[in-house]
C-alpha cells in the first residue's frame, strides 16, 4: 500500500482504518450528504453499525485514497463528484469497489441535488443546522473544505433539470448505493419501511 497516499487520513483521521466500513467522501459536501442519507436509511446512528464516514479532501486525494486501499485490498466505499478527470483511474477503482462507489453521472453533488430543489426551497436548503459544516470543518484538519453554500447560491439562477425520470434516475442509484453500504454494515432495514421514505417520495419541485 502506498503510505504517502494514505497519510492524511492516518493523521486526521485514524478512525477510517477500524470501522466495519468506511465510506470516503470527496469533500465536505458529499461528507455531510451521505451522513444523512445513510442515518436516515438506518433510522440511527453510523457508529452503531460499524459504519464510518472520512473527508477525502477534495477530487484527486479521494482518488489517490481509494486507489491506495483497494491495492493493499482494504475494503472501502466512495462517494464523489464526476469531474470529467482520470477516467481509466476511477474505472479500476470503480471495478474493485463495484456497488460501494458511487459517482454522479455528471458534475458535483451541490449541481445534482439543487436539480431537485424548486425556488421556494432554496433558503431552508441552504441553512446550515446547527453549524453542522463548522463542526466537520474542525474535524478534518488536512485541507478546507468546499464553501458548499456558496457553491449552491451560485447555481440558483441556472436552470435546473426538475423532471421526475431525473429525479427517479438519481433516487434508484443512491438507494442501489446506500443498500450496498449497508448490507456490508449488516443493517439493512425494511424495504417498505419508512427508512427509504426520502428515496422513494415524490421529486421535489416538480410537476
């Protein structure tokens, strides 16, 4: 395993290397998202399933993280924006992970989920509660994490694919990838339980 790859997470994150599974998130936007999509698969904490979650610190780290564990044959799990770089890269990480990795079809998780978001719902989505992104800020100290609010402020005046097919697209892959995150964890809930009730509603903003 390459160390120079894996040092960050040693130093600022050592509880990565000794959870059950631990899902690698590109930044501090997809750090904070997949938290809450997975606890409310769970309709509990992370911890309590032996499931962790790491900030990568940014596109390329997260690659070279992930590259790094599946050669030394660690089993981890991704979660990453498609930024159109390292395409052969993310393939073979991609074949090693299977399910476990998840990449948007295209662009970063701010773009992908204001897609859904209709105006009026713009102020509460960009609220952040309970200073959540400060808190997780502090806790990663190898790099600043992407000013997520500032990213969804400025796509608020661009058009925004709010279609059912998009958002049923999108929902059927996050289910497919949180379900593979937590048959790993040993935690799967009920199918019809109200566990999967935020991917299986109606899209937001739509017709």
């Amino acid at each position: 395993m390459d160390s120079a790859k894996i040092a960050r997470q040693r130093k600022t994150d050592p509880a990565a290397f000794l959870a059950r599974l631990t899902i690698v998130a590109e930044g501090a936007s997809e750090f904070g998202f997949i938290i809450d999509l997975l606890e409310k698969a769970l309709n509990s904490s992370l911890e309590q399933h032996g499931i962790h979650v790491t900030d990568g610190g940014g596109h390329e780290r997260a690659l070279n993280f992930l590259e790094a564990l599946a050669v030394g044959g660690l089993r981890f799990g991704g979660f990453v924006d498609e930024e159109g770089v390292y395409p052969t890269r993310w393939q073979r990480v991609e074949a090693a992970l299977g399910k476990l990795l998840f990449r948007w079809k295209s662009g970063c998780t701010e773009k992908n989920i204001i897609d859904f978001v209709s105006d009026d719902k713009l102020e509460a989505l960009l609220t952040d509660p309970e200073d959540e992104k400060d808190r997780n800020a502090s806790s990663n100290t190898g790099g600043s994490p992407r000013p997520a609010g500032k990213r969804l402020h400025d796509d608020q005046g661009k058009s925004r694919r709010n279609t059912k097919g998009a958002y049923n697209d999108t929902a059927r892959s996050l289910r497919s990838f949180s379900t593979a995150v937590l048959r790993f964890g040993k935690a799967i809930p009920a199918q019809g339980s109200k566990s999967w009730s935020m991917l299986s509603a109606p899209a937001v903003g739509t017709d």
